[in-house]
C-alpha cells in the first residue's frame, strides 16, 4: 500500500471511517448528510445555510433540504437574522444535541479502535499531521493544479 502513495492510504482510511460512521448514523433514522450539518451546526451556532456548504462542500439544495427535514423533526430551527432579513441562522435543538452527542461517542470508539497500539506522542503528532494536511488540501484550487500539470506535460 505504501507504493500507492499517502492520498490513496488516506483515502482507504476515510472510506473505512466513513462506512462505520454510515452505519451509526444508519441505525439512528438520520442521513448522512443530516449528521454531518447537525455536527456542524452545533461547532457554528447562528450559521447561515450558505456557510454550511461552502464548510462541508455539500451542495446548497441538499442543505436546504436536510434542514428543513430536520427543522421539521425538531433537532434544529431556523431564526430570521435581524441584520439581514433574507437570511436564516441555524441553531441545533437538545434533541439535535442528543444525536450528535450518540455520534461522537461512536467517532471516538472508532478512533480507539484505529489508532489502537498508537502511543500518545504519535496519536497527537498524527493528529496534528492531519489537520496540517486537511487545512493544506482546503487552499489548493484543483482546476489550477490540473491545468499547470497537463502545462507541465508539454
């Protein structure tokens, strides 16, 4: 696996993590997408529906839905901005905070289980190494990548 290169292990990694959170989430009625706005939308109190895409590079129309679903069921509720009327702010409900919190117990139990037989010293350098890697994959603008590639290839 080591010959396939980091993206394609990382990438092996997160389709792992994502099946298991899948099934959690499964198992609770929830959707994917849902779990994934309502984890957000508690980390963002009074975020707009706008920031929520552009932070989780989910499509507006899905959040749109997924919010009104979950307006609907009672886990989150929308307030009119009072600086801007057009505009909604997003708050997580307690039973919204029920589900994320049974979410995040889950994520945890599965970290314990990946990074078992990890010390603590490369547990927290993984980590750090993570977040240095996903906060630099969040700045590269692909398309320009591409073209300065097939560019390079001439």
């Amino acid at each position: 696996m080591a010959s396939l290169g980091i993206g394609i292990s990382i990438g092996v990694f997160s389709r792992k993590t994502q099946a298991f959170m899948k099934a959690v989430i499964k198992k609770m009625g929830l959707k994917e997408v849902d779990a994934i706005i309502l984890i957000n939308v508690q980390e963002n109190p009074g975020i707009i529906q706008d920031q929520i895409g552009h932070n989780l590079s989910v499509d507006n129309a899905m959040v749109a839905r997924s919010l009104k679903r979950m307006e609907a069921d009672e886990l989150i509720k929308r307030v009119v901005d009072e600086n801007n009327q057009r505009t909604k702010q997003v708050y997580i409900e307690p039973a919204g905070t029920k589900y994320v919190t049974q979410i995040t117990d889950e994520m945890q139990f599965w970290d314990s289980i990946i990074l078992e037989g990890l010390s603590d010293q490369e547990k927290t350098t993984l980590a750090a190494n993570l977040v240095a890697l996903k906060d630099r994959a969040e700045q590269i603008d692909i398309e320009a990548v591409l073209a300065a590639r097939k560019d390079e290839k001439k």
